[in-house]
C-alpha cells in the first residue's frame, strides 16, 4: 500500500465544503449472526446474481482513491463470508494513495482469517462483541458463538495489527449491567473499545428502539464509577468522542447520534454490496454505481464523473431520533456499519 496521496490532484468536496476521504464498503448484506438491533431472525437477502462483483468493487475502490480517498473500511453484513473475499482485500492492499485499510467484522472468521487479512496489508480491525456471557451472547446475536469470537480476537491479536478496537451496543435491560466488564477486558487485551448508540436503521420484529436505547452520557457515567477518563484529542474525523483510561494504552470512543449530531464533520460516504453509493447513512440520497460501471466497462471516466457529482446530493446531516419509527427502512447490514 502506497502512504502518499499526493500524486492524485483530484478531492472529493460536498457542498458543505466537507473533504471527503473515507469509503466505508459493504461486500455483502449476508452475515452468519442475527443480532437483535441489526437485523429480524428472518430475512430476505439480495439476491447473488444483483451485488456487485469483486472485480467491479476493486475497480470502483480504485476510482475512489483516484479522486483522493486514502482511507477504505470494509464492512456489511458479515464482511469475512464473502467468497473469495481475501482476493479483494489482496487487490486493495496494493491500491497506490491508499493509506488505511480497515475492515469490521463480528470476528466468527478471524481464527482463520486474521493472518492472510494482515497479509493483505490491514492495519485495522474492529470487532464487535456486545456480551461476554455465551448465553446472553447468543441471545443477541441470536445464532454467534461467543467462544469462536473471543478466540478470533485472541489470534488477531497474535498477528499484530496496528489496531484492534472493540465496537459495542449498548442495549437498556439487555447489556447495560456489563460496561464495565466489556471496558475491563479492553484493558486487559491492551486494545480499544468504542460504544455505538443504537440507531434506528430498519424495522424490526420483537425489538422497541426507544425502550432499549442508553444514551453515550449514560455509558460514560456508568464507566467512571470504576476508571478515571481523560479527555483524547484524537479524531478519525468521524464521529467518534475518545477518552484515555488512565493507567491503560485503552481508549474508549462513543459513537452518538443521538446526544451529539456529528454530521458537520462527516468525512465518509458508503457504497452498498449492490453498488449504491450512499451519501449518509441517515438519509435516502444515493448514486447507482453498479449501472454505471455495468453500461460503461472500462471507463474509469464515468465512475469518476458520477462520483464528483454525488457531492453535490450529499446532505446536510442524518434526520434520526429516538422515538419515532424509522425513517430509514434499509437495515444496518445493507447500509455497510
Ligand atoms: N458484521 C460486522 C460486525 O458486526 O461488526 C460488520 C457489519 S455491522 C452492520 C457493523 C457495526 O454496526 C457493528 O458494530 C454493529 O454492532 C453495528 N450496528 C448494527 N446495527 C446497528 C444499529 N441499528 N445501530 C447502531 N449500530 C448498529
Ligand atoms: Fe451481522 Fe454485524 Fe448485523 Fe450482527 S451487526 S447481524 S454481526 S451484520
């Protein structure tokens, strides 16, 4: 991977005049869990024949860096039970201008994936883990094995990423009694852990959003009975708030929506596994990509041309809160977390 941008001239700016430099992309809206905030038990999938294949995403990914992207998540669904997923991750480890290269993934593949991924050249990975408890575990993600994800994050831990961070949703009455315990086994791995407010992405069976919705300040307070947060400047430009533990090499991020709107800061744009390039992930505004590329093969031109213009739609910011239905009907896996 290449670490200087600096021969691509071109930058992607909205209208706002925010830079955009981030691409978060979901590979697939499959994943072998079911969490509860996530997704119903019984879902409908797009179908194979309609995402995006990996040769179309790695040229889109590099059209992306083209116009100055230099930072790439990979995420869905499950990221890590796409087919061949590592030749993608193999493509874009070699992607001159791309300077990061990052995947989420619920960590059920990493015994088995963690070394090519490293291979591939991904300096960061976030984990998600919202229990320690198997039973608890599982009633969440309803089908997840806690075992094989703490595993998975011991052996990414053995292979050395630059980062691992723990990503966590808090769920009132559900997982809220275990903060502390999720914080403290941060400390004790020596890695990250960042706290998502639930946002209300899809309509979902057996599951009230505003009944189980614990706010960041929340989290924070509950935190600090047991351990000192100092203030960090640290920023990925996104929506993040981190605290250093004191006394540890642990940060702890809050992700919150809800308390605190963090779209003047937006940095990123997402594309969906059937190659619709999302503007915000609280709002509908998109661009098809995958038409593009399928009605001009080859033709870097028009991707880059169609991607310039979508700054132009991006909008101001997202429109959720807690107590009204969703506004956004695609779930969390379709978006690309
Ligand atoms: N399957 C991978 C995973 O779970 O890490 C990657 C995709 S998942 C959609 C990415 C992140 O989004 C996860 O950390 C998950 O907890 C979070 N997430 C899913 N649905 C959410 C929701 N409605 N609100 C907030 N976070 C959500
Ligand atoms: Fe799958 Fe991730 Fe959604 Fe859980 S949060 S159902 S692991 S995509």
């Amino acid at each position: 991977m290449a670490t200087s941008n600096k021969n691509h001239s071109e930058k992607l700016v909205d209208s706002f005049n925010r830079h955009i430099n981030y691409v978060r992309i979901s590979v697939t809206d499959r994943c072998d869990f079911r969490c509860i905030y996530c997704m119903s038990e019984e879902m409908e999938f797009v179908p194979r024949a309609q995402l995006l294949t990996l040769e179309e995403i790695s040229t889109i990914a590099h059209v992306f860096t083209l116009l100055g992207i230099n930072k790439i998540r990979i995420t869905g669904g499950e990221p890590l039970i796409r087919k061949n997923v590592i030749t993608l991750f193999n493509k874009l480890g070699n992607l001159d201008g791309l300077e990061e290269l990052t995947t989420t993934t619920n960590g059920s593949q990493l015994m088995k994936l963690a070394i090519p991924l490293k291979e591939a050249g991904v300096n960061r990975i976030n984990i998600s883990l919202d229990s320690l408890k198997p039973d608890r575990f599982k009633r969440i993600t309803r089908t997840g094995n806690l075992d094989k994800v703490l595993n998975g994050i011991d052996k990414a831990l053995s292979v050395g990423f630059d980062k691992i961070k723990i990503n966590t949703v808090i769920l009132k009455n559900r997982n809220h009694d275990e903060i502390i315990d999720l914080v403290s086994f941060a400390v004790m791995k020596n890695i990250d852990i960042s706290f998502i407010e639930e946002m209300p992405l899809g309509l979902i069976d057996d599951h009230d959003r505003t009944e189980m919705y614990y706010s960041s300040d929340e989290i924070k307070e509950d935190i600090q009975k047991k351990f000192e947060l100092i203030s960090s400047t640290e920023s990925t430009g996104g929506p993040s708030k981190y605290f250093q533990i004191h006394g540890s090499k642990t940060k702890v991020g809050f992700i919150s929506p809800h308390s605190h709107n963090f779209c003047d800061q937006c940095n990123r744009i997402r594309l969906t596994a059937e190659g619709r390039l999302l503007l915000c992930l609280g709002q509908e505004n998109s661009v098809d990509l995958k038409k593009i590329i399928r009605a001009h093969p080859g033709n870097n031109e028009k991707l880059k041309e169609s991607i310039r213009n979508s700054m132009h739609i991006k909008p101001k910011g997202h429109d959720f809160n807690t107590q009204d239905k969703p506004i956004i009907f695609r779930h969390m896996n379709v978006t690309g977390g």
